[in-house]
C-alpha cells in the first residue's frame, strides 16, 4: 500500500486511481475522482479477494466445456476401480475421474449461491426499507416476525424444509433465500433509517413523488455501500450452507457431480485417496475466502463515502 | 519529575499559579508578545501549500481575530498555537514561540514533544471550541468536567484548593457554583450555559494563551453577546491573550483589539479592529466588509455582486489584475450572467436567458465591463427596492389563519395568522425553538399534522402536499436550511432539479432538460452545472441548485428556510443578492425565514417576529426596526452585533 503511494505520488499520471485510494484526502485536495471503486481497488486485498473468486469461477464455469476433452471421460464415466491412482488426481468412490467430476461439479454450487443471495437480497431489501421508511406499527410488526426468523437456526431450518418438501433446486434456493432476507432486512432497515431523515426524502415527499421510487430513487442509491458487504457477506455463507446440504446429502443428488456430494463420497478414504476430497474442499475454502476478502475491502471502500457524501 | 512550579509558584493578584520572573512575566514587563507565530508553513502530505507564510503575534489580554472563510486556513494556524497540526497536514517551515508563565524558556510548540505539550496543552494555552454540545462530554457531570482539566494539571496542593477554584470559575462565567449545578449533566443546559462551561474549563487552570474557534456561532444573539461579554471580561482579568478564529466581522467589531485577514492561507491584511474594518486596505477585506449585513441597511448586500465587482475592478486597475480565489468559478459564472443582465437592461425575464450568451464576452471583461454591469444592476435594485416599499399593501397571496401545531402536550405553533402579498417579500424572525421552521414547513406541506388553515389565492390548502392539487403543488416552493442535505448525493443536479417537473408536468425529457437548464442558468450556475453531483460543489453553488429546484417549476411563493444559514457571509450576501433580483424579475411572493435580525433592511419589506411559536411584532419592516412593540424585538435589536 505504501509503496504505491509513494511512487504514484512522484507520478500521478501512471495510476491515478490507486494514489486516490491510498489516502482519500490526498485524492481530494488533487481534485481528482475518489469513488468507491477507486478506493476499493487501490486495496491488496480486495485484489486478491477478487482474483481468488475469479480462479474458481473460472474453473466452475469453463470445466464443463473442457469435458471430456481435457481428461478423456464425462463426470459419469468410469476410468477405473475406486480409490486408484489413475489419471490426474485419482478415482472416486465408483471409480470415476476425480478431475472430470472437479470440472463438472462447480456451477451448480456457485449458481444456487448467488441466485439464493440474490432472492434473499431482494425480499431483505425489501422488507428493510419499508420498514424503515413508513415505520411505527408496521415497522414493529415486520421487525419483530424478523427477530422470529433470526432465532430458528439457519441450517436447522433448511433441512426441515429440505425434508419436506424434497431435495429440488428451487427448494434450495428458496430456503437459503428465506434464511438471509431477515439479516439483510435489518442491515437495510438501519441503513436506511440514516438516509430518511435527510432533507432530500423530505424534498421528494414535498414533490410528491410515489413512495415506492423514493424508496428505490432516492433511498437505494445512499445504502448501497452497507448493502455491498452484506451482499458478498450472505454469498460467502450461501457458498458454505449449499455446500454443507449437498454433503449432507440433502441438496445435490447424486449421480450429479457437485462439490459438495464429492466431499461426502470420498471422505471414507481420505488417507488413501485424498485429492477426492481435498480438490472440492480447496475450491470452496478458495471461493468464500475471496468473497469474504471482496465484502471486507467493500466494507472499507465504502465506509466514507456514503450517507451524506458523494 | 518534580512538578514545573512546585516551589517557585507565586500567586498573581487574581489567584493564578506563577512562577516568579518567568518568560512571560519578563514579556508583560517588556511589553513584548507572548505568543509568536513567524513565516508558518504547512502543507497537505500530498505536497499541497496549505498556509502559506503566515506570522502573527499577540500580546497579554489582547484578542486578535483571525478572520477568513471556510478553507482559507483559519483554523489551522489556530491549531499550531496548541501545538496541533490535523491529519494529513505537515509543517513545512515556520516558528510557533509561546511564553508560558510557568518557566524561564519560550516554549516551541513545533518542536516539542508530546508530553511537553500536554502539560501546556489546556493549562497555559487552551482551547475554546465551536459546539459546546459536541466538546462536552455528554456522560460526565459539568463540575466533574470542569474538576478533571485542574487534576490533570496538578492544580494547588489539595483537593479543597481545586474545589474552590471549580467554584470561583463558574462565578467568574456568570454561572451558579453550588454543588446542584455542578452535578448536572451537559444536556440539562442550553446553548450559551454549555458554552460558558467550555469557557470555564478553558480559564480554570488561568491559561496564557487562549485559542477560540468560532465560539458562538451556534448561539443565538442574545446569548452571543452574554458569551462575547464572558470572553472579554475573562481574557482582560486573567491578562490572557485571545486568537479568535471567525470568519463573522460583527463579532469582531465587538471584540476584537487587532483583525488579521485570510485569504487561502495567505494573511492578506492585519491591523486594529476599527481601521480594517472602518478602511480595509485589501480588495477581500472589502468584499467581506460588503457582504456583512446591518441593521441599519445602509450597506446594500443585495447589491453584493455589483459591489464585490468593482472593488475587483478597482484592484485590476491598480495592480493589473488579482482574483478573488474564494468560490472562483461562481464568480467568473456570475460575471458573465450579471454582464449580460446589464446588456439586457432592466427589464425582467430577458436576463434569464442572457447568462450563457453573454458568458463568453463577460468572463473576460476588463474592469471597464464590469462597472458597467455594476451600475445596470445597481439600478435595477434601486427601482425594485422603491416600487415594493411604496405601493399600498397588496392583496394577501397566502393567507395563514390560526395556524396550531402541537407534539403531544407542547405546543410549538400557537395560533399563527400571518399574511404573504404578492411580489412581496416577507421575513420571519425567530431564535432556535421559536417554530421558524415548523411554520415554513407546515405552509409548504412537508409538515401535515397542524390545524388551522392556510389559503393560497383564497383556496383552502390542504395539510400535506400529497393532497394538493398539482397547481398548488407547483405554485409553492420551499427551500431547505442546509445545502448539504438537501440534494440527493448520489443523483446529478440536474436529475435533482427536474424532480418537481416529473412529478407535476407533462412535459416531454426535452422540454424537461431545457426547463432544467434555464432555471440553472436563472441561479447564475450555468447548464454545464447539469451533470454534476453535489459532493463536488461548494455550499454556495449546492444552495443555488437548491433555489434552481424550487424555481424550475415557476412558481408565485418561495418560501426559504434559513438558506444562508450554513454559508459564509460573501456567499450569504450573494444568495441574497440573486434572491431579491429573482424576485424582482418574477414577482415572487417570498416568505425569507431567518435568526439573523440585521437581514431585515436587505431582504424583506415586511417583518413577522415569531417567539415561542407566536408573532410578538409583525408590520412593515421599518416600523418593527424603529418601533418595536414588543419586549421580544427589542431585546433582539439590543443585542444584534454591529460592524
């Protein structure tokens, strides 16, 4: 961090966003644009954070089309007996290709994560800034089924859900979904509640302009930064409660390659075999460690400017 | 460590623990200054020139007034006297000497370490801060607070000795100094008592040096002046020396011995208070003298522009050329505007359109352009200020009967009846917690819950403005206090300004961003203003785009909160100086809210004085200012400050 400060200093030209970020009111006294993304990427750590995330992406999202080019078989293929050394990284459980079931098993995982984190977002949203902005009997109401919500533990709550109504994708995401939107609602509610007494809602109530685009124009805009972190906050716990279903047995079924179920079928030989283990968990540890580095340097971005200033 | 002034310590006449034949002593005798700043420089990290060779000096119970607008560096000179320099900022270059009465040796507060300095930190010099409310600590009792500053410093021998110096500096502030008072907490008093506990602390320990930060601009004017009073009763007791740091020239007038000026960390003009301020040598010191309201009305700030205009032109012709760096680019918009106006001639409505056209002519006028610019609006003021106050009364635009509005038992507005005639600007004059805002609120329907009622044009207005009809809506237009919340940080302005034509009008995106444009152009902003987010502007140029809302949807009554409250008084004057030519050019009816009794003669034609939520004097506004009627008024036009 220093070390870019002090060479950007001697020439700001190069990399004007990174001497910006470095120090805020230095990049204000230059006149030059000092935003969140500016200060969020002159942070080493939201570099790697988003490096991190993009290397498992990348793997999740490209490893189905390498199939079976780049190792010979499809994820259901048999390669030989289980637990062999053969190919790559081993065989499984029934003798498939660890690498190709690798390949194969990340985008279900990452796809349930980020559509459960955005449907949570969306009725958290919600719920919070209603809450927020129209207050008194109604905010009690919504605040308080919330506090209902928050006491059911999270995983305990998806595997009731799970046990009745069936192990389906939708069921899933929809859980996890419902688990988030009372954290995020509080989040968004105190966030909005220092946004509301701002002369400008006061203005746009004057205008009368329609409640629901204040609450979307107006408010939205001035909670993003809190709701950024919260967001790569629920992905990171999203990654791990999906994870933890499938090896569970209660998300992903098999014959489908999943992360998670791989880390179930080869945990009875672990010391023979490890790599049908080891590679889905490295995967996840890799993936909420970047998203949790991404919400942290967001957190820190964001901390200065928002409510109150651009 | 032996204590500095264990056995040497003599008591002064009024009690202070000194130490025999000190610096300071010897200073005093020599009649030499006890705290010398010499050539001080100080730079932003990132090599930014942010005080740029400033030297002062200040002598026993003498205060200085070091004057300037926000960002010219005030108080950060203020600061190094504490030996303080804020984040971010480094010395460059420069001396801070101070001669503390405790010791033989000048003290260099750049210099010294950090346990030196808070031993003299709060003892022999201290520090009186702007918001008393914000300085105290809110969990701690008042005597406690006060008690702490002299355990910290080892005051006298025991704990009687400290107890009884607690009590005779809650007298000396003209606070009660029984144990009942001192056990209170800080949020049990007002304001002025707050602010009087912060001057306690400050003298308790007799300090030599005293720095103060704008110390009363949060009070009101009767407690201003009480505070003013305290300040330079204690600083003439106590031989201290005062650095009062204000960018208000009334204040200084009745307070200050010597005026030392800043322009953008530069000291452009220093002397005695009455020759800067009877003769200011310096182009800014005349601005600012320009800008600065008075009862009386004599100095016409609505002309502030025209006046700022050729006291710069004068400058040019002296010493070819110097800018007024303050709030740069609202100036060079504004003289291109006014220049044009002053083409147009007098008559109304052409000027609006005339800003950008003229823009490229006027921004390089010579001081020939600009007087005449000075003269057409001068004119221009002249006849307006005559055709309002000569006319007979105009039929009533907004009529508020019996306005009542209650929070639970207390009751904040009490029967309001309260006229606005058309083309007419009315003042409403009221301290903190008189209902000022309350009123303006409730007529411009952001507040629903009073009772009563207001008419506009003889209709009843209904509470909230969601239940008005679009007409009304559009013909009202209220103006917050503070420009910093009143835009959305996250929109453009121009997203912001065309808010009230999406939500009143038909008209097309196109109609709509020319309407936008004009109304920027009619604030003296410029279009080129229309893609800009408020974090970039100044409080001036937010506060024009605040007006620029309210005027985008051309409406007959304006009613403006306090606007100039939170702005610095060349950038008050200027507000106010395109409020009164907008009002001319449009006949606004204008309901103008204010705390600030010496802007009646320069807004207003009429004067309402709301006290307690009732009007204690209402009538014309040279009636109210000569003859008031009621004990309320007169008090306030006891205490207004003077130039």
């Amino acid at each position: 961090m220093s070390t870019n400060a002090d060479s950007t200093r001697t020439d700001p030209v190069v990399e004007p966003a990174v001497a910006q970020a470095a120090d805020p009111e230095r990049a204000a006294g230059t006149g030059r644009r000092n935003t969140v993304v500016t200060r969020f990427w002159a942070q080493r750590q939201s570099r790697l954070g988003v490096a991190l995330t993009a290397l498992v992406v990348l793997v999740a999202f490209l490893g189905p089309l390498l199939l079976p080019w780049a190792t010979g078989y499809t994820q259901t293929e048999f390669a030989d007996r289980p637990f062999q050394g053969s190919g790559v990284f081993g065989t499984d459980d029934l003798g498939r290709d660890v690498l190709s079931r690798f390949l194969a098993g990340g985008v279900s995982l990452l796809l349930y994560s980020v559509l459960a984190t955005a449907l949570g977002m969306f009725l958290g949203l919600l719920f919070g800034m209603v809450s927020a902005y129209v207050g008194g009997a109604l905010d009690s109401v919504i605040m308080r089924a919330n506090d209902v919500l928050l006491a059911i533990p999270q995983l305990v709550f998806a595997l009731l859900a799970i046990t009745v109504l069936g192990p389906q994708p939708w069921v899933l995401v929809t859980v996890i979904a419902i688990t988030h939107a009372p954290r995020i609602a509080r989040v968004a509610r105190s966030a909005a509640l220092g946004v509301i007494n701002e002369d400008y809602i006061r203005a746009a109530e004057m205008y009368a302009m329609p409640r629901a685009r204040i609450l979307f124009r107006e408010i939205l805009p001035n909670i993003t930064g809190p709701l950024a972190v919260e967001a790569g906050l629920r992905l990171t716990y999203s990654i791990g409660s999906i994870a933890s279903l499938s090896f569970l047995g209660l998300g992903m079924q098999p014959p489908a390659a999943d992360w998670g179920l791989m880390i179930n079928e080869n945990r009875i030989a672990l010391a023979v075999q490890p790599w049908g283990v080891m590679l889905p968990v490295l995967a996840i540890a890799i993936l909420t460690i970047g998203t949790n580095l991404i919400a942290d340097a967001i957190a820190r971005a964001s901390a200065t400017a928002n409510i109150g200033d651009a | 460590m032996a204590h500095p002034h264990a056995d040497t310590t003599v008591m002064s006449a009024t009690g202070a623990p000194m130490v025999a034949g000190s610096i300071w002593h010897a200073r005093r005798e020599s009649g030499g200054n006890i705290l010398e700043i010499e050539d001080l420089r100080i730079g932003s990290t990132a090599g930014r020139e942010i005080i740029k060779g400033v030297s002062l000096s200040l002598r026993p119970a003498e205060i200085l007034a070091l004057v300037g607008e926000s960002g010219s560096g005030k108080t950060t000179v203020g600061l190094t006297a504490l030996g303080h320099l804020r984040r971010g900022l480094a010395l460059t270059g420069g001396t801070v000497t101070l001669c503390p009465s405790n010791s033989t040796e000048p003290a260099e507060m750049t210099s010294l370490d950090d346990a030196s300095l808070r031993r003299l930190r709060g003892a022999r010099v201290s520090y009186i801060p702007q918001d008393p409310a914000l300085s105290l600590n809110p969990s701690m009792r008042v005597g406690e607070q006060i008690r702490e500053v002299l355990d910290i410093h080892r005051f006298g021998t025991s704990a009687e000795e400290r107890a009884e110096r607690v009590r005779s500096v809650l007298r000396e502030v003209g606070l009660p100094d029984d144990d009942a008072y001192q056990s209170r907490w800080p949020h049990q008093l007002s304001g002025g008592q707050q602010q009087r506990i912060g001057i306690a602390m400050a003298f308790a320990m007799y300090p030599d040096v005293l720095v103060l930060d704008e110390p009363t601009t949060g009070l009101d004017v009767s407690t201003q002046a009480l505070v003013l009073e305290t300040i330079r009763e204690m600083t003439v007791k106590n031989n201290a020396a005062g650095l009062y740091i204000t960018h208000d020239l009334a204040v200084v007038a009745e307070i200050a011995d010597r005026v030392a000026v800043m322009l953008s960390g530069e000291l452009v003009e220093e002397g005695a208070a009455e020759e800067v301020l009877r003769a200011p040598r310096h182009t800014y010191t005349k601005t600012l003298i320009a800008a600065v309201p008075d009862l009386a009305g004599r100095n016409r700030i609505s002309e502030f522009e025209a006046r700022r205009r050729a006291a710069a032109g004068e400058e040019e012709l002296s010493t070819g050329g110097f800018g007024i760096v303050e709030e740069g680019a609202e100036a060079e918009t504004e003289t291109g505007a006014e220049a044009g106006s002053a083409v147009a001639g007098t008559d109304s409505a052409g000027s609006v359109a005339a800003g950008p056209a003229a823009g490229a002519s006027g921004t390089g006028s010579d001081s020939g352009g600009a007087t005449t610019a000075a003269a057409g609006a001068s004119a221009t003021a002249e006849a307006a200020t005559g055709a309002a106050e000569g006319d007979a009364p105009a039929e009533p635009v907004v009529q508020v009967r019996g306005l009542t509005l209650a929070y639970g038992r207390k009751t904040v507005l009490d029967g309001i009846d309260l006229d606005l005639r058309a083309g007419e600007c009315t003042m409403l004059l009221g301290e903190s917690g008189s209902g000022k805002t309350t009123l303006s609120r409730s007529l411009a329907g952001i507040l629903d819950t009073w009772t009563g009622s207001v008419a506009y044009r003889g209709e009843e207005l209904a509470p909230s403005t969601r239940r008005r009809t679009v007409d009304q809506r559009r013909e009202i237009q209220y103006i917050f206090q503070s420009p910093f919340s009143s835009l959305n940080p996250r929109r453009t302005l121009g997203e912001s300004i065309s808010v009230p034509l999406e939500m009143s009008s038909g008209l097309s995106a196109a109609e709509r961003r020319e309407r936008v444009d004009t109304a920027l152009d009619a604030v003296r902003l410029g279009r080129a203003f229309r893609d800009r987010r408020p974090g970039d502007l100044s409080g001036g140029e937010r506060q024009r785009a605040a007006i620029a809302r309210a005027l985008v949807n051309m409406p007959t009554v304006l009613i403006c909160d306090e606007i100039t409250s939170a702005l610095d008084v060349s950038v008050q004057a200027s507000i106010i100086d395109l409020l009164s030519r907008l009002r001319e050019e449009r006949g606004l009816t204008m309901l103008f809210v204010t705390h600030n009794i010496a802007l009646a003669r320069h807004v207003s034609a009429r004067v309402a004085v709301l006290n307690q939520g009732r009007i204690v004097d209402e009538g014309p506004t040279d009636a109210v200012l000569t003859s008031p009627t009621h004990a309320y008024t007169k008090e306030l036009l006891a205490n207004v400050p003077t130039l």
